[in-house]
C-alpha cells in the first residue's frame, strides 16, 4: 500500500462542474502539499495545509488530520485547470524534510 | 523574484556520459531538494542539502551525487548514465527556518539518455 493514495487516478468533467479530488495518507505528518503539474512538468505549489481549510480563488483545500484525508475541490471548472494534480506530504514532521508524492489524478475540463 | 530556475531545460546525453544539472533556489530560501520524475510516474525524492550538505537521500546510487554552493545554488551529477535515467529533474527550494514553509518547484530538467 502506498504511503500517499489518491482518487481519482483520472477525472473527465465537463466546463462549470465542481471537482473533487481526494487523498489518503499512512503517514503522520505535519502538513500536505497540493501541487499542479501541467504537460512539459513544471509543478506549480497549490496548497500546503496542516488544518482545516484553505482557499485561493476557484480552489479549496481541506485537511482533516485525524482521519488522515485531504480534499481538493474546484468550483466552476475551466478547460486551462485540466493538468495532473499531485497531493505530497514530508516524510517526518519537519515541514520541509523530503516529500512523498501520491501517484496524481490527471483531470480534463472538456468545454 | 524569478523563483526556483532549473538549467538546461532540455538534454540529450549517451549512456556512459556523466551529466550535471543546475538550480537556483527562490530567493530568501536556503534548502534545495531534487527529485526524478519518471514518464507517467510521481516524482521519487533523491537528496536535500542544506547549508552546503547532503542531509537527506532517497534510494538512489552513488552515480547521483550533488552539491550546494554558499549562494545556496545546487547541482546534481549523474555519472555513467543509463537509459533508465531518462526522466524529469525536478528541484524544489524551500526555506529551513520556520518548519512549515511551501516547496516551491522549478520547472524541470528533461534528460533523455540514448
């Protein structure tokens, strides 16, 4: 079992629906990235939260640490938000030690 | 601020070469991490240094070697390459006061061995 599980693996919307991804985490950790990689690699960071909820714009991002689960969620989805989206989280409970990617959820907006 | 800059962006090297790929970190930050990312797969951590050290390595060989400059730049070094070390280079700088402070991502170095 991997250390950091994400669902979908792929997601295929339509332009205006509001996306969820999701990810699950073994480890303890003191915080989780969400990060936005598109085609050519180049990883934008998203989010890191180590409580609660966080929103920029269209994206929210919320953490729920006892149940080691995170969420990310757009709302009025747009074909540019169509990239990989990765969750990562350190591997002790230094925020910057080495990071665990999960395996991505590749989504598409179709307009 | 042009963040975290990573050169070349693209490379073509012949097994057996050795190879050296470059990153500025963001400015203000102090700790630089490379990681692999292998076509279709999730970036693999390979080492942090930090104040001109190695302080962390994931299972990588010998062949991947690193440095970090006083400026807190930092290179990394493959030695007698292999075809599976095709992949994406990542480096992400990150600063070490304050425990919790975002990873910020440079955009890659292609390697593509033949």
């Amino acid at each position: 079992k991997n250390e950091v599980e994400q669902s979908p693996q792929n997601l295929t919307a339509q332009e205006g629906e509001f996306i969820t991804i999701n990810c699950s985490y073994s480890v303890g950790i003191s915080a989780l990235h969400w990060l936005q990689q598109h085609p050519g690699g180049g990883i934008v960071s998203l989010f890191m939260l180590s409580s609660g909820k966080k929103k920029h714009g269209r994206l929210i991002a919320t953490i729920n640490i006892q149940e080691k689960h995170s969420s990310l969620h757009i709302t009025a989805s747009h074909p540019r938000d169509s990239a990989v989206y990765i969750c990562a989280v350190p591997r002790s409970n230094f925020g910057n030690e080495k990071l665990t990617f999960g395996t991505g959820t590749r989504l598409t907006i179709i307009p | 601020d042009a963040g975290v800059t990573q050169s070349p962006t693209h490379l073509i090297k012949t097994r057996g070469q050795q190879v050296t790929l470059r990153c500025s970190p963001k400015s203000g930050h102090d700790t630089v991490s490379w990681y692999q990312q292998a076509l279709g797969q999730g970036p693999q951590f390979i080492f942090q240094y930090y104040e001109e050290e190695e302080r962390q390595r994931g299972n990588f060989p010998d062949r991947f070697s690193g440095h970090q400059f006083p400026n807190y730049s930092s290179e990394l070094n493959v030695n007698a390459l292999l075809l599976g070390d095709s992949a994406l280079y990542l480096c992400a700088s990150s600063l070490e006061k304050g425990a919790r402070t975002e990873a910020f991502f440079g955009q890659g170095t292609r390697l593509t061995v033949v």
